[in-house]
C-alpha cells in the first residue's frame, strides 16, 4: 500500500486528492493546523474512526511554518509521495499579510524539502509542489506554457516562486524527484467562498433568495482561465507516477472574463443581467427574470456593484495556459468546462442558501455577509 502525506488537506484541493488517493487504495496522512474552530468540513466525509483500525484517512496536527512537525511526521510516516498543497492562498490576502505568506509559502517549501533531504528520504520520496500561473504575473508571452518567463505581481507570487525553484533546486542538486505544477485557476463548489468564483455563486445565490441585496466587486474585467478542481488534481497524480521528474502547465486554454462568469451564474438562476456604466460606477442590472429560482428579485434591481476595496495594489489582469505539454506526455485533458462547473457551483449554493432562507422564515436569521 502507498502512502501519500498531503499538506493542505482540508482546502478545496487536499479534499479532492484525499478522495482520488483512497479510491487508489493509498494510505492518506494529512495535515491539518489548529484552529479555533472546526477546519475540516470538506474531508468529513471520508473520516473513519481510527480506533476501527480501517481508517485510510489519518490526520496529523502540524503547520508549514513549524520545521519540528514536518520533520517529525516526514520521519514517522516515510511517505512514497508528498504533496505539497498547504498555502496561505488568497493572493489579496498576501498584501495585508507579506511575510507570513513568504514564510508559510516559500520557506515552508523549502522545510519540508530540507526534511526529505536530511531524513534521507531524498531516494524514496516523490514530492509534489502547488506552483501557479500567478508566476507569469505581468505576462510575458500568450498563452503561458511552462517555458514563459515569470514574472509575479504579489507577495504570494513572489512566495511561489522561491518555492518553484527551491523545487528544482533540490531536483538538480539533490537528485530529489520533485516536481511542479503550473496550475492555472480552478474552482469547484468547495472553494474558499472568498475567491472570485465562490464569492459569485454564493452571493448570487443568496441574492436571488432574498438573503442579500447586492455582489460588491472588484476588477470584472480581468480575464481567468478557469478549470475544475477534480481534473487538476488527477493531473497532481499523474505528475508523481512518471519515470523521471518534470514541471508541467495544467490550464484549459480557454478564458473569460469576471463579468462573463457574473452573466453566467446569474443565468443560472433565471436573471438576466446588463451591465452599463463603466470603472467604479459599473453596475450590473436585472433585465429579465425567468422561472421561479429567484422569488425575490425584480427587473430593474442593481444587483452588482463595483467597491475599489476589493482592487489589488498589482493586478494580474489575464491568464490563458497552454496545456499541450501535459496533454502530449500525460494524455492529461480536461473533462468539464468552466461553463458546466460554474452551474455546479450555482446548484450547489442555491442549495445552501435555500436552507438559511428556511431558516430564517422561523426566525433564525444566519450571518451571510463577508470580506472577499
Ligand atoms: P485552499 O486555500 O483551499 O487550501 C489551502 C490549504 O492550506 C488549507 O488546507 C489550509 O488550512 C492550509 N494551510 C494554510 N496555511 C497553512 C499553514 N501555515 N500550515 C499548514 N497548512 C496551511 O487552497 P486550494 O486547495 O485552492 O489550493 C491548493 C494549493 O494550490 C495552494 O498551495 C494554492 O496556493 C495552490 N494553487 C491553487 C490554485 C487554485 O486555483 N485553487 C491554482 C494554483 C495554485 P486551513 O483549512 O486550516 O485554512
Ligand atoms: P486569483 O483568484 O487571485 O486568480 O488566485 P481570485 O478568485 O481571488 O481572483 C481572480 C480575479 O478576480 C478578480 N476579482 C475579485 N477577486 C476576489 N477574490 N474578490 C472580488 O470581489 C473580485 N472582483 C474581481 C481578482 O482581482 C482577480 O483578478 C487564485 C488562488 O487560488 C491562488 O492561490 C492561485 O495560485 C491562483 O488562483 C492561480
């Protein structure tokens, strides 16, 4: 039986992995941070009690700012493959908070490769690093493929590149079969509900139930290539199974903009949406309402708004991979397209919010507002 360690594994990634790697016949160690509250809601439902024995599932406390951790768990558990997925991954996030990004990101990386390495681990164990199309920042050539010069425009960027290349530094030293994945954007109805996408068919959602009035933006324009995060992980996987170690482009080589993805969501609730006016003053206006999936909004209602608060100091304003890389040497494709997930995501939240609108008809009212 393999075994993999996943840092990461109660984000939106570490969940699906977890799934992938069961459904493998692995054992799966992750780790997961204290928290104050519950931190484990999307891999729930693959815990088994340990005391059963059965458990395929085993979590670890443990942080990627704490070397003592990783070295202690990199030497109890001698995984066959580590995936390093762990993060502090809000890229608006990382401006407020710099260095704390830099040491869980970059150096983090690079502890628990230097715990491979002096655990001599460096023969036996495959490592996996979450590298991002946020490296080609102001982008240098279109589309991005793994050859395209980077150059990052935040401080999780800047964070992800020390740790892409501490990867291939200790592949070329150390001979480690380390590898990265240049992975473009991707969503699911488990991401993080303040990522653009989460923040839109969540507050869609919400809208079309009453719960909330109006989606307050940022940059609509900006153009994202967007996948489903059940394909990346596949392909995180495939990465670690191939004879020799290699830096891979996972995208879908298609991208739209904010706005489109805003037009999508809300059609999938019935409303049509226009948008006029331009800069901070844009707003996205109902024209039509069809069907009963939105009871609560009206022709005529302002439903998105543009707040310069949600502007980055640096924006990254287009991604487009090219995944041609990974399709050619791994027969790697993408199965669902970033129109299917975003009705996904639309079902999913207009789910949820139909249950806090129950909820609150017997007057409990839930908190449904937040930063993103
Ligand atoms: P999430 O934000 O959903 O998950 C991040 C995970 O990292 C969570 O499990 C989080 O724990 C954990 N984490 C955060 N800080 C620490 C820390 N100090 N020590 C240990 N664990 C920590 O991210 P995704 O699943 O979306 O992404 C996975 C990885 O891929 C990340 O590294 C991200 O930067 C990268 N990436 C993501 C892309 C995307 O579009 N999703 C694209 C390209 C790269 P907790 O649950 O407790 O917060
Ligand atoms: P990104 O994802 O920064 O690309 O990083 P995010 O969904 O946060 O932003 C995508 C684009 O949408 C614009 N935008 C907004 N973003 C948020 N979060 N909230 C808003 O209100 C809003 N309005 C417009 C952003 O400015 C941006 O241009 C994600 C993360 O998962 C990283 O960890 C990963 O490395 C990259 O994707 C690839």
């Amino acid at each position: 039986m393999k075994k993999a360690l996943i840092t990461g594994i109660t984000g939106q990634d570490g969940s699906y992995l977890t799934e992938l790697l069961l459904e493998k016949g692995y054992e799966v160690h992750g780790i997961k941070r204290r928290s104050s509250l519950f931190n484990t809601q999307r891999i729930d439902h693959l815990y088994e009690d340990p005391h059963s024995g059965a458990a395929g599932m085993k979590l670890h406390y443990g942080d990627l700012s704490d070397t003592s951790s990783l070295t202690r768990l990199l030497s109890d558990i001698k995984p066959d493959e580590v995936y390093n997925l762990g993060a502090q991954s809000h890229v608006a996030v990382s401006f407020e908070a710099p260095e704390y990004t830099a040491d869980v990101d970059a150096v983090g990386t690079l502890r628990l490769l230097e715990a491979v390495r002096f655990l001599g681990l460096d023969k036996t164990t495959r490592f996996y690093q979450a590298s991002t199309s946020e490296l080609y920042g102001l982008v240098q050539e279109t589309p991005q493929r793994e050859t395209t010069p980077f150059h990052p425009r935040s401080p999780y960027a800047v964070a992800k590149l020390y740790a892409y290349w501490i990867t291939v530094n200790y592949r070329e030293a150390y001979g480690v079969y380390a590898c990265n994945g240049i992975l473009f954007n991707h969503e699911s109805p488990r991401r993080g509900e303040t990522f653009v996408t989460r923040k839109i068919t969540r507050g869609l959602a919400n809208i079309a139930l009453g719960l909330e009035t109006c989606l307050f933006m940022g940059n609509i324009d900006s153009m994202r290539d967007w996948g489903h995060a059940k394909d990346y992980v596949r392909m995180q996987w495939m990465m670690l199974q191939q004879d020799e170690p290699e830096d891979f482009v996972i995208a879908t080589g298609k991208q739209y903009s904010v706005r489109e993805f805003i037009t999508w969501a809300a059609a999938d609730l019935g409303i049509s949406i226009e948008f006029s006016g331009s800069g901070v003053e844009e707003t996205g206006i109902v024209s039509a309402v069809e069907g009963d999936l939105a009871p609560d909004v009206k022709p005529g209602d302002v439903i998105v708004r543009i707040d310069p608060r949600y502007f980055r100091p640096a924006e990254v304003d287009t991604l487009l991979g090219d995944p041609s890389r990974a399709r050619e040497k791994l027969g790697w494709v993408p199965e669902i397209t970033a129109r299917e997930m975003c009705a996904e995501m639309v079902a999913s939240d207009y789910k949820t919010a139909q249950r806090h609108a129950l909820l609150k008809q017997h007057g409990l009212d839930l908190p449904v507002s937040f930063e993103g």
